[in-house]
C-alpha cells in the first residue's frame, strides 16, 4: 500500500485527477471488452464472466506499464509491426464476432460455447485497437518524462477504474437475459452485438 500511495504522491492533484477521469470515460464507454462483456453476461451471467472480466482488467494494466516502458517504440522502430498487429486484430475480433453471434444456437450439453477464460482476455488486449489507442494516450499525456512512478502510476489508475467500469456492462448484459429468455431474442441479440463488434474495426481499418 505504500509504494502505491508514493506512485500516487508523484503527480499533483490536478493531473491525478484529470488521469482518473480519462481512465473511466475512455473505460466506461463502448469498445470491443465492454461490447463482449455485455454480451457473456447475457449469455452466461456474472459469475461466469469474472474470468473475462479480470483478465481485461489485469492483462490492460500490465499492457499500459509495458508499453510505457519502451513497448511502443519497438513498433516504431519496426513499422512491419503495425501490419500484423491490424491483420492479427482484425482476424481475432471476426472470430470473436463469430463466437458471440453463434452463442445462443443449440448446442449439445457439455458442448455449448464457453466465455473467455482470463488468459484469452488479457491476451486480447495486445490485438485490441481501442486498448492500443488508450495506452498509448495515457502514457503521452500523463507519464512523458518515461519514468518509472509516472508510468506506475498510470497502470494503477486504470487498474484501479478500468475493473469497476468494465463490470457495470456484464451486469447491464445480465439484466437484459431477463428479457432474452426467447432463444429468437438471444439469437437476435448475440448477432446485434457480432455486428457492433465487428465495427469497432473501422478505426484500425480506416
């Protein structure tokens, strides 16, 4: 608890609190993780979805330290980088579309779709588009000098919001299975959410 009170006590008040309210906004608002995590709350509930949930939330703090500790130039310095990044988010997010659309099908039992597990969700992060755009925002704006305590800083902010705001679309996803008990609503459902996910690829794409 100590060396996060110092971390903290690195920036004035003013930037901490203009960092925390970037982190919840740029966290709160709609992008692949919250899309999916509606989603998985909707179709396997809370409970389920804590994995998923946790592994954004830990797996995007480690990736923001990361990249602020000299991540971001590797990809500068190799563009050819950035192709494959797009190709391996663009791949990605289609099968996780397909996933989604195809979540409220029959299945046999035992065999059915299954939420993402913590791994599959911290390594989502890395092929991410919103999750490379916040990171590399934060840690211009807020931590330029490069230094260890502003950086730490920055990943503890967003560790500390992006795990609350994320959770607040699960539960918004769990309420709505009230309404989604028709197999045709869930499956409606399931391919809205394929369809607002697949769009979240325009910014990487354009």
């Amino acid at each position: 608890m100590h060396s996060v009170y110092v971390l903290y006590c690195a920036m004035s008040y003013e930037i901490l609190l203009a960092l925390t309210g970037f982190a919840f906004v740029s966290s709160i608002t709609p992008g692949p993780n919250n899309l999916m995590l509606m989603a998985s709350g909707a179709n396997f509930g809370f409970r389920r979805t804590v994995p998923h949930m946790l592994g954004i939330g830990i797996g995007f703090t480690l990736m923001i330290f990361l990249v602020g500790m000299g991540l971001a130039q590797v990809f500068d310095a190799f563009p050819v980088l950035h192709t494959i990044l797009k190709i391996a988010s663009v791949a990605y997010l289609c099968w996780l579309a397909w996933k989604i659309a195809h979540s409220g099908t029959p299945k046999e039992q035992g065999a059915g779709p299954k939420p993402l597990t913590f791994l599959q969700a911290a390594a989502f992060q890395w092929v991410n588009p919103k999750a490379w755009t916040m990171a590399l925002t934060a840690i211009t704006i807020y931590a330029p000098d490069r230094s260890v305590w502003a950086i730490g800083a920055v990943a503890l902010a967003f560790g500390a919001v992006n795990l609350p705001s994320v959770s607040t679309w699960t539960v918004l996803g769990q309420q709505m299975k009230r309404v989604l008990t028709n197999p045709s609503r869930l499956r409606a459902f399931n391919w809205t959410m394929a369809t607002l996910l697949m769009a979240t690829l325009w910014p990487a794409l354009a």
